[in-house]
C-alpha cells in the first residue's frame, strides 16, 4: 500500500517524484520518477521510474533511502544530466551527506553528482548538523 509520496524541482523544467509502498510484512519499495515536463508546465513530455527495495521496517517518516542509478539505461531514455544518487532522507533531515558532498534536502528528497560515485555510506542530518540516520546505497531497478 502507498505510505507516502512527495516531489521537489530538479532542474529547470524537470520534476524528481518519490513514492513509497509498503509491504504487508515490512519491506518498502521507494520508486522514484524524474519528468521533463512541457515548456508551460502543465503536463509531462516525458518520463523515467526506477525503484529499489529497502529491507527497513522503519515506519515511513524515519525511512532513509538512497539509490544510486543505472546510468546507461537513463542516459538512452532520458538525455538530460541526472544526478549519480537519489536519496529520500527521514523526516527532520535538512541534508544528507556522502563521503565530503553534502546536499541539502527539499521535501525530503536530495540528489548527489557524479563525483559521489563509489561512496559505500550516506547520512542524514538535523538542522544542527547531527547524524540522525545512516544507510547504504542500493542500486535502482527501471
């Protein structure tokens, strides 16, 4: 069932989505979504999902996920530069750091480059710049 679902801009005329189903027995599948939408805005010209199962049982306001995406298959259907790692960060999180690249959070979404490539660790962190949750990035599934 759909615990949760939020967007923020990306970049000039695309929109990053986030959704998140819950399994009856615990496991979250966070799907997110990258749009390029119509030069007016109102409506999508195109699109890519991609998802990932996070074995948290944590309920959906603590859930921390970061993804690192398949750049080959994204580059092919979506020609715009999008970033290395999506992350969906605990609610209380102001940003998320990876390695020394740290990103700020906007309704509970981050995005890191390419040079974050290889980072085995990601937190979250409060407005006072405490840990406040820690995972490791998976790899998304188109």
């Amino acid at each position: 069932r759909p615990v949760l679902a939020t967007a923020r801009a990306l970049e000039r005329n695309h929109q990053l989505g986030a959704t998140v189903f819950r399994s009856p027995d615990g496991p979250h599948l966070v799907a997110f979504s990258v749009a390029r939408m119509q030069p007016n805005g109102d409506r999508v010209a195109e699109s890519i999902a991609m998802g990932a199962v996070i074995g948290s049982t944590a309920q959906p306001e603590a859930l921390f996920a970061v993804v690192r995406l398949d750049m080959s298959l994204v580059e092919k259907l979506l020609p715009f530069m999008l970033p290395a790692y999506l992350a969906l960060a605990p609610e209380g999180a102001t940003q998320v750091r990876m390695g020394s690249v740290v990103a700020p959070v906007q309704h509970r979404l981050a995005t890191f480059p390419f040079d974050t490539l290889g980072q085995t660790t990601a937190e979250a962190l409060d407005s006072t710049g405490t840990v406040i949750a820690t995972t490791r990035p998976v790899a998304a599934v188109p």
